[in-house]
C-alpha cells in the first residue's frame, strides 16, 4: 500500500472538509448543511462536470480509446451487478441482494469528482470523454437490479409489484443524475463546437466556484456518513466485509481492464474509480421505489456509510497505486 499516496490524498481540501463533517457527527456539533443546499450541490457538481466533459469530448473527438473504453464501462456496469448478486445471495434474499448488486454495478459521482481532484493534485493527466462512461455507467446496473429481481424474485409477489419494461427503463434512464449527466455533456460539445464564446462565459461558473463546492459538498457528505455509520450494526459483518472487499475486488478487474484498453495512468484511475465506486443517491432512489421489500439499510448503509469513505480516503491512492504497479509507464 502507498501510504505517501493516501497521505497526499488526506490531505487535499475536500477530505480534510469530508472528514471535518464525519467529526463534527462525533463531536456532537449542531454543524449542518440546510437541506435545499446539498441537493443543490450535487445538481452542480454533476452539471459542471458534465459540461466540461462535453467541452473535452469535442477537442478530443471519438478516435482512439473514447468508444472502447465506453463499451467497456457498458460491460462493466453489467457484469458487475451480476457479479455481486450471486455472492450475496450466499447470505441475503433475491430483494436485498439485486438491490445492493446494482448499487455496486452503479457509480458515485461524487467519488468520480474526488477522483479527478487528486489527479489534479498529482499533475496527472486525464481526458473529458471519462464523464461519459461516468453518465454511461449508471443505467444499465440499475436495469441488471431489477430485472433480477423481475427473473429471481418469489412468484407469490404482488402483480402491482412486477416491474414492466417502460418502468425498468423509465427508472434507469431517465432519473435525475443520468439525465442532468447526459445533458449537460450534449450541451458542453454543442457549446464547444458552435458557441466557443459561450464556453469563456461558463467558465466562471464550471471553472472557478467547482473546487469550493466540492469541499462544501464532502462537509455535508461527512456528516451523513457519519450519521449512517450505527447502520452498519444492522447489516452485519457480512455486509461490512463486502462493503471494502467488493471495491477492491472491482477495482483489480477495473485496472485489468484498463490495462487491455491501453488507457494512460489518469484515464486508468478514472476507470477504476468508476467500477469500484457504489451508488448512493440514484440506485436507492429507484430501488425504494421499484423494490420496496429491500431493506433501504442495507444498500444505503454499506454504499454510504462504509464503501464510499474508504474510497475517498484510502481507496483513490490505493487504486493509483493499483495502475501504477500493472499499467506500464509507457502505456
């Protein structure tokens, strides 16, 4: 393990701000986000990252590895789900564990962004085409969950509980996330290939106030995961062991496949952030919805209150460490 790398990554601004949150849970400090304000900071971290995306795409064009890597992230965020059933299925039933498969196969976009801050801090280059596997990657492992569940689950379920396809596709498709993602990065390569004059005036807004809000966000995501944390009681040491041992597990087939694209360090890391990342905003939005004999503190517990931490804070140098040590330096 490179304790130099996951002593760099502590010490950046967001996960000083990140674990400033989870503290002031500790401490007993009446700090809190007002409720408007972190949903409002999630909708802008997603479009700023999106827009730039777009920008980047369109400098950068579809040639070389921009349409591989995709497709492999579309494989990815189905074989992973899969993956993750099976295995929890040793312990859990079929609700639980589709739910908390397609949490897995999901990404968390906020351990995307924290990503790209710590390349930045490295001065390790990366391209913008990576949001679009980000924005890719979030549907299919939402429609693996449910379809388990649809193929999997006990026959004597209610009727008004079977899923339909324009249901499963709705609710993969077209949530809040994915759709703002998508958008925000048609907008940035139309922007980019049309109206070059409006990307100098986004910029202020994409460019300058993003790194403030990303710390502003991570202080709130400190306090909830802190609060989430007496959750992990009720899931187990089952659940607590898949929480860090699932990242890692994907993360080592990330960097694999990372490696067969011939993707540079930066591009690589992203790569296998995406893959060992977990969801917890979209993919528990749509499952207590879609799939409400699953248990919400199971799935938002093990994403939120454990998985997405140690990625924050140990599992970014780890996987760089991961890419370094398998990628060759000419890659």
């Amino acid at each position: 393990m490179n304790t130099s790398l996951i002593l760099q990554n502590v010490l950046t601004p967001p996960v000083l701000f990140f674990f400033l949150g989870g503290l002031a849970v500790f401490l007993k400090s009446d700090l809190e986000i007002p409720s408007p304000l972190p949903k409002l900071f999630s909708l802008y971290l997603l479009l700023a990252i999106g827009f730039k995306g777009g920008l980047e795409l369109h400098q950068s064009g579809f040639d070389g590895p921009v349409i591989p890597t995709i497709l492999a992230a579309i494989i990815m965020s189905l074989l992973i789900p899969l993956i993750c059933f099976f295995i929890l299925r040793i312990k859990l039933n079929v609700f639980n564990s589709a739910a908390i498969a397609a949490a897995y196969g999901s990404i968390s976009a906020v351990t995307f962004i924290t990503a790209e801050s710590f390349l930045y801090s490295q001065n390790i280059p990366f391209d913008g085409f990576m949001v679009a596997a980000l924005a890719i990657m979030e549907s299919p492992a939402i429609i693996v969950g449910l379809l388990l569940v649809k193929i999997a689950a006990p026959k004597e379920r209610p009727a008004e509980r079977v899923m339909k396809w324009r249901e499963i596709l709705h609710e993969s498709m077209l949530n809040g996330s994915v759709y703002l993602l998508l958008g925000s990065l048609l907008i940035g390569f139309l922007t980019g290939a049309f109206n070059p004059s409006g990307v100098e005036k986004m910029q202020p807004f994409t460019g300058n106030l993003f790194y403030g809000v990303e710390c502003f966000f991570l202080l709130d995501m400190g306090i909830v995961a802190a609060q989430r944390l007496p959750s992990l009681k009720k899931a187990g040491s089952f659940l607590i062991g898949f929480a860090v041992a699932m990242p890692l597990f994907n993360a080592l087939i990330g960097v694999l496949v990372a490696r067969a694209l011939d993707l540079g360090p930066g591009n690589a890391l992203l790569f296998v952030v995406l893959c060992a990342s977990a969801s917890y905003l979209a993919v528990p939005t749509a499952m207590r919805m879609t799939v409400p004999e699953a248990k919400s503190s199971y799935y938002i517990s093990t994403t939120l209150g454990l998985t997405f931490p140690f990625n924050i804070v140990i599992g970014i140098p780890v996987y760089m460490g991961l890419v370094n040590r398998l990628i060759p330096a000419t890659a």
